[in-house]
C-alpha cells in the first residue's frame, strides 16, 4: 500500500511541477487566501511569536509581516513541487550562493566544514549546492524523517536530486568520524534553530526576545572533528529568486569556550531574521519549552540530562 501511494505522489507531483513558474503562484497566491483568510492556518501561533519577538513593532507592522509570511510560506509548497523537474541552468539561476570562494579556501586544505543553517525560505533548495562547489566534496545536511512513509521518501528524492546525501539525526556522529577515517572532505548542513527534547537541553540563549532551549550538537560535531564553521544566511532578492551567503564563523572552533558559537550563530540567525522577518517559518511553536519548566522536571546529572523524580 505504500508503494502505491508513493508512485501515486510521485506522479500526481511530478505532472504539476512541469507547470511553468506562472503557473504556480498563481495557485499559490489561491492557497494563501484559503491558508491564511479563510482557514487561518496556525494564525494565534504566528501572531503570538511575530509579537513576542518585535515588541518594538506597531500591530499594523506586525500584520504586515504576518501576511508576508504567509505568502512565503504558500510559495514554499509550489516551490518543493517545482523542484522535481527544475533543470540545473534554472535552479542555478534563482538560487544563487555567494562566497562560495571562502568554503575554498577550507577545502583546498582538506577542512570539512559545518554549516548552520535556518528554517528560511527557501531552505529546500539549499540542496542544489552541489552544483556550485567542487565534486571532491560530499555534501550533506541533517534530515528528519516525515511520519507519512510516501511523503518522507518523496523528500529524500528530492533532496538528494542534486547529489546531496540526507543524513539521519542518529546517524550524525557515526557518519562525520566515517568520513574523517575514509579523509573525505565534506560540508554538512545542520538546521540549527530546532526545539530540542527535553533530554537534549544543555544550553539556553537570548534569541528573538525570549530564552530559548537551543541545539548544541553542531558545535560539538564540529570541534571533535576540527570542522570550520559557516553561516548560511537566505535572502529574497524577488518572488521565486533567492541569495545565500557563506558568512565564515571560525575555522578554529576548538579555541572558543563552550557554547560560544551555539550562542553567535543565534546572533547572526536573528540578525538575518530581522532583516527580512517574513522569510523564516513563525508557524512552529518554537518557544514552548521554558526554563522554569526544565528546572522543575529535570536536572543535569554529569551532563546529562534526567528527570527528577529518576534521580530520586
């Protein structure tokens, strides 16, 4: 049975994503007013982030930006359609990645890198890097299974169309010490802006106005192999037209006390954020754990993380 809703996926979606661009936003532009006016999709979840994040912000600049979002985020979904028949000249041409010499310069001395990246639109098409660095480096990126079996193996393919490898988040640490044995150089995508469970808190930071649990696998990953260290940073130059700059973090890692570059990627997350707020996904409920709650539950006990009541 889920073969044959894959196939059936598969071929509904490919057939609508030989739909010229046009095309494609125009039904985008259908789905926001159904989305957003009609349905009013996760709308209390965005309002309520949009307007803990920017305090500072009028209501009128908040729903600005809210409409904005949901706009971006209909044309996320036609986006990921698009993807499956994109030729290499189309999708070089409306993604663009910039300082692509500054990833080069780590190569050349057979530095892997790790690269942090955000919930930004269009994420997704971060995949095609391949495209724009040399073939002696494996590209990959953090991947988190789907719950619907025909969906998740649909996004691997897509995914992985351009030569980037989806790496399970279990098989992480595994799979960076097995490149570093075999001495293939790669650079790896990590989205960095994630809820960490429960056990996984280590760490809180200052990001967008609120203390937040944040993700401090990266950094770790990164000093134990002496990875350098990048910033991805999206920008939409138009509709459909999208910039990612390399912004160099540190090529020596290990220097930095612990957390530090957990805490300055945020800094530059949130700076980009800021600059363009409609680009990055409002619609999760990103600050649902708290530290009082954490203090209440549970306690670091040799640096790990266990309830209270197993500890007694």
């Amino acid at each position: 049975m889920n073969k044959v809703v894959y196939y059936l996926v598969y071929g509904i979606w490919y057939l609508l994503s030989l739909l010229p661009f046009c095309v494609h936003y125009l039904f985008s532009d259908f789905v926001y007013l159904i989305l957003y006016r009609l349905i009013g999709y996760r709308v209390k979840v965005v309002r309520n982030n949009l307007t803990t994040s920017f305090p500072e912000k009028s209501e009128a600049e908040i729903r600005e930006i809210e409409r904005k979002f949901y706009h971006r985020l209909c044309d996320y979904f036609v986006e990921a359609v698009k993807m499956m028949t994109m030729s290499e000249r189309q999708i070089r041409r409306r993604m663009v990645f910039k300082n692509t010499e500054a990833l080069n310069k780590c190569f050349d001395e057979n530095q892997s890198i790790a690269l942090y990246l955000g919930h930004t639109f269009n994420w997704e098409w971060i995949t095609s890097l391949p495209l724009w660095i040399t073939k002696k480096v494996h590209c990959g990126e953090l991947y988190h299974a789907l719950e619907n079996e025909a969906f998740d193996k649909l996004f691997l393919h897509l995914r992985e169309r351009w030569g980037s490898e989806c790496i399970p988040l279990v098989d992480i640490l595994r799979k960076t010490i097995e490149y570093k044995h075999k001495q293939q150089t790669t650079i790896i995508g990590y989205l960095g802006d994630q809820v960490p469970h429960w056990n996984n808190i280590h760490h809180w930071c200052w990001f967008l106005n609120h203390d937040t649990p944040v993700m401090t696998g990266t950094e770790r990953i990164a000093i134990k192999n002496r990875q350098a260290i990048f910033f991805l940073e999206m920008t939409q130059k138009k509709r459909g037209y999208y910039e990612a700059e390399f912004k160099l973090i540190s090529r020596t890692p290990e220097q930095f006390k612990e957390f530090e570059i957990t805490d300055i990627y945020h800094q530059m997350l949130e700076a980009s954020i800021r600059r363009q707020p409609e680009l990055w996904l409002w619609s999760h409920k990103r600050w649902k754990r708290t530290r009082k709650e954490f203090e209440e539950r549970f306690m670091v006990v040799n640096g790990k993380v266990v309830p209270k009541e197993e500890e007694k």
